[in-house]
C-alpha cells in the first residue's frame, strides 16, 4: 500500500509539473513498460529489479540487460512493482536490485532467492540508498511532495546493502565504488552506456545534418553558438547556479551566445536579462532528445563540489553529448576528471573563471570545437557504448555465478 501511495503521489506531481498532456504520456509510459517487462521476461540468467521508469533505470536496467545480452548473459528486467516476483526466485540464478524499496514482495523474492543459494547483486548509480545524502538535497526540502519523501523514510535499497548475505554491488563511478566498499562489499564499476537502439539515432542525425527538423522542433540562426545545459530533475538547479557567473559575462560579452536549458530548471534572476536569448526546450522522449542536443554546439556539465551527492553522479552528460560530437565543459571533480582528458576531448573547470576562460575558447574558436568534438567521440565510442563494451572482470564474475 505504502508504494502505491508513493507512485500515486509522483504520478500527481508529473502531472501538476509536465501538465496533462506530457505528464499523462510519461504515466502511459510507465504502465507500458510495466506491461512489457512481464511479457518480455524470459527464464534466464540474471533478472534486474528496478524501482523506476527513468534515466536511471533506462542506464542501469536496460542499458545493462542489453549489455549483458550481447555478452552472452541471458537478462530480463522486471519493475518492482509486479507482485509476481517472488515467484521468479526459481528462473533465474543472478538478481540485481536496482533502486529497489523494500516492500513485502522484494522481501518475500529475497527470502525465496536466499533459500535457492543464489546470487543477489546491490546496483547504485546514486547515494539514495543512504538516507542522510537524499534528505540533505534541496530537491528533497523543497521539490519533493509528502509522498514523494515517503521512499526516503529510509535508504533506497539500504536492508540490501547492509545485508550480510549480500557480497556484491555494480556501481558507475569511482567514488561510488570506495562508498560501497566501506560497506565491506565487493564492487563492480560498470560504466553507464548508451545502447544500440540510441546509437542508432545519434549515428543518423550525425548522417542526416541537414535534415533533423522531424528529431527536433528548435531552429536557430546559422551564426548563433549554443551552448546547452540538460538537467534531468529539480535537484540539478543548485548545480547550474554554481555556473551562473560565469554564463551572466559570457553572454555580456558574446551577443552571439543562445543558451539551450531542458528540464525543471529554475534560472537564476542574473540571467533573466538575457531571457531573449535563453531558450526553454519542453520534455521531449528519449528517441527525440538526441535531436534537441545536437543543437547544442557546447554542452555543460556543472555539479556542486564537495558535495556527496553531487560527487556520486556518473559523466553521462560528457557521453550523451560526445555521441553527437559536441565538447563538453565539465566540473573538475573525480569523475569528470577520469572521463575527460582537459583540453583534448574535452574542459574541466572549477572556478569560475576557469568556466569563462574555457567557454570563450570554444566560443571563439569553431575549429577547436569540431575537434574537441571529435574526439570526445571516439572516447565514447570506445568507452561508453553497449556496441564495444567490455567489462570482461565483471562478465567473468556473473558466469561464474551460473556454474
């Protein structure tokens, strides 16, 4: 009852915060998937719970079910909302929770997979599953609604974490990883990617410059740089404003500049001068969202420093730019600073006139940006796609387990 009440909650505010309309697609979407992962779940080798329907389970359910596939681990996902699952204890060998709150039925499928001997793997891409990091984030004091706050009571996932049964986590990042390994657990860093079926999307619009009015409804003049800033929820408005400086004396200084902002994002008054020039793109599904960052020629990749959280979030904003061959202006934290080499394929910045200097450098120079762009391409191809992954230690730990 208790995560009926939470779906209820955030359906209402999807609605209240996208309108009828959008937010009604995004519900009919998730009840879609919810229909398709039963229909689609197939007897196998790894089942992966996951406690959503957004980027997070998109990278880290099915991203990772494509990639395991195609590595020769037979992978379904399920959302933990099925009240079947404990039954599927007896198909598979491996299960992976992924976000997953305890309710009776994940307690009842752990019980039955724990009686079978059988492999349970703690995934993350977030510190949620630690209670004190959520409900220190502006998004949980002030974006979050009653119910919402409801799945944060505790940590999502922290009965399996702190479970002594449990011997393994998969993990995004680095500094995630020595997180969950203070947990006294093995830890697994596999990377998010971008599957095949996106791949595909970004390979045409980068094929198809010239014809990408169907991937996207934004048009802007031929001399205008771009520079795009896509946040996936409210909680990343803290992270844009540690860059607003910094945008306010660019766009001072270069007329020529359009700022591209997608998702709930609150700009700072400083930049409301400049609202003629800053452009709100609307929730668009995932198979349109490629054709709206392309219209980026520079993306941003802000975060708060030294802020647990913010510090746990994976590079994908390099990736999901680097795809289409746009240089990305990243924060100089850990995790950019292993995806990006500064200056080659990408910018790391940490001050604010770090982030001026190296705008400007790309603002001003189009071949540096195709360049950069360029490479940030190879890198994600090499490194951050389902097409040529390669996480051989962690594919060899999974077939073992199917022994």
């Amino acid at each position: 009852m208790e995560l009926f009440l939470i779906k209820l909650g955030k359906a209402f505010t999807t609605i209240k915060r996208d309108g009828i309309i959008v937010g009604g697609k995004r519900i009919i979407n998730y009840l879609f998937l919810f229909t398709k992962t039963i229909l689609a779940a197939k007897p196998g080798d790894i089942l992966i719970i996951t406690g959503g329907v957004g980027d997070s389970a998109h990278y880290r359910a099915h991203n990772q079910a494509e990639e395991f596939n195609l590595h020769g681990l037979k992978t379904s996902v399920m959302l933990q909302d099925n009240p079947l699952l404990p039954y599927y204890a007896d198909k598979y060998k491996i299960f992976i929770f992924h976000r997953t709150i305890v309710t009776p039925t994940i307690a009842k499928l752990i019980e039955n997979i724990k009686k079978q001997n059988k492999e349970i793997i703690f995934e993350t891409d977030d510190l949620v599953f630690d209670v004190k990091h959520i409900q220190g984030t502006d998004l949980y004091k002030n974006k979050m609604t009653y119910f919402e706050k409801k799945q944060y009571e505790k940590g999502v996932g922290e009965e399996i974490i702190k479970d002594s049964y449990v011997k393994v986590c998969s993990t995004t990042t680095t500094y995630l990883a020595k997180i969950l390994e203070g947990y006294g657990k093995k830890v697994f860093i596999n990377k998010n990617k971008i599957d095949n079926h996106e791949l595909e999307i970004a390979e045409k619009i980068l094929n198809n410059k010239k014809e990408l009015s169907s991937l996207s409804s934004l048009s802007l003049a031929p001399d205008a740089v771009s520079i795009g800033y896509f946040s996936g929820t409210a909680s990343h408005n803290r992270d844009f404003a540690t860059i607003t400086d910094a945008l306010v004396e660019i766009m001072k200084k270069y007329p020529q500049v359009k700022l591209l902002l997608a998702g709930p994002l609150d700009v700072e008054n400083q930049l409301n001068k400049f609202k003629g020039r800053i452009i709100h793109l609307p929730f668009v599904s995932r198979d349109k969202y490629f054709g709206n960052v392309y219209k980026a020629d520079i993306a941003l990749a802000p975060l708060e420093i030294g802020v647990p959280y913010c510090e746990a979030k994976s590079e994908l904003k390099f990736f999901e730019a680097g795809i289409l061959k746009i240089p990305t202006v990243a924060v100089a934290n850990q995790t950019f600073k292993e995806a990006i080499e500064d200056g080659v394929d990408g910018f790391l910045a940490g001050t604010t006139n770090e982030w001026i200097f190296k705008l400007e450098k790309l603002i001003t120079d189009e071949k540096l940006r195709q360049e950069m762009g360029e490479k940030a391409y190879a890198k994600v191809m090499a490194e951050y796609t389902n097409r040529n992954s390669h996480n051989e230690e962690y594919y060899n730990y999974l077939k073992s387990k199917l022994v």
